[in-house]
C-alpha cells in the first residue's frame, strides 16, 4: 500500500518462514504443521506529509471466492490499532489457512482492506507454491506425498531430434552423451 494513494499509510508485507513462522503462527493459534498454512508479517507505518495521526488502522478479510481460487478456510488479524501518530509503525502479524493444498502456482487467493479514518484499500495475498511449501521437505515419498494435490498430474514426456553434422572443435566441451 503506497502512502500517496492511501492518506500517508504504509504497509508492507513478507511471507515468514522457518522457525519464525512455527512460532507465529502457533501463537495465533493455527497449526504449523499444516502447509496450506502461511504466515504473513504486516508493516503499518504513517508516512503522512503533514503532523496528522491515522486513526482506527485495521485490516479486514473481504470474504468471498472469485472463480477458479482457493479460499482462506481461517483467517487471524491482528487488532485494530487505534492511533498511529506521524512517523510510528507497528508490525503485526495474519495467519491464513487456505481450504486446501495445491500444485497451482497462484490459485490460493485471500482479500482485504486496509482501512483507516483516511480511506480503505484492497489488497490480495496470493502465495506461490514456495511460499506455502515453507521449507523444502526431507526424506518423503513424492507420490504419496502429491497424491492428494489438485489440478494437473505431472507427465513424463520424451522426444528425440537429430543434429546437422557438427564441427567437432566447437563442441569439445559438450558431453558425448548429450550428442548421442
């Protein structure tokens, strides 16, 4: 959220991962084990020109599912942060769980405005599959593990082509079995 366009409001957000997301999001009360869980740190900041405080800042989901998107299931919001005097930020932290899992890069989709006494703003967090993936998992099995996931299955394609004769100084570097 751009300070110019919202009354002097500022907010940036972050994804947090590792031990600082478990311990976030523990503390909101939702389960860290759960990977359509993510964690997102809030920086609300008055960048206002003038001396003027914002009152009221708060950030409320819009519920509602826009064709083809994976819905938050639970939603945590920080409270509402009463007065924001000029130059004052506060960080605070949302903990989504999304309805379910998926291998659909940028189908998870929750709304919200950003409200104050200056105006409101919407803003979409859309995690990637990265960012709901956490950490990278250790020691599963692949199938059992995507068993479940949504959309397309992977497919194994294989596909041979044939070379025009090559000179043979220029391709020294490239494996033989490449060009086989």
């Amino acid at each position: 959220v751009r300070p110019e366009l919202s009354g002097g409001l500022s907010v940036k957000m972050r994804f947090v991962f590792g031990q600082s997301r478990a311990k976030e999001v523990a503390t909101l009360g939702l389960d860290p084990s759960n990977p359509s869980t993510v964690c997102v740190q809030v920086q609300i900041e008055n960048m206002r020109t003038d001396v003027g405080s914002l009152r009221h800042v708060r950030i409320v989901h819009r519920r509602g599912a826009s064709g083809g998107s994976i819905s938050p299931s639970k939603v945590i919001l920080p409270p509402e942060i009463s007065v924001l005097k000029k130059g004052q930020a506060s960080i605070v932290f949302i903990g989504i769980t999304f309805e379910t899992a998926t291998d659909r890069d940028g189908v998870a989709l929750a709304k919200f405005d950003v409200k104050s006494d200056r105006g409101s703003t919407s803003i979409e967090i859309r995690p990637s599959i990265g960012e709901m993936l956490d950490t990278p998992p250790k020691n599963i099995d692949f199938d059992a593990a995507t068993s479940g996931f949504e959309g397309n299955k992977f497919l194994m394609i294989s596909s041979s082509f044939s070379l025009s004769p090559i000179n043979d100084e220029k391709f020294k570097s490239v494996p033989t079995k490449i060009l086989k």
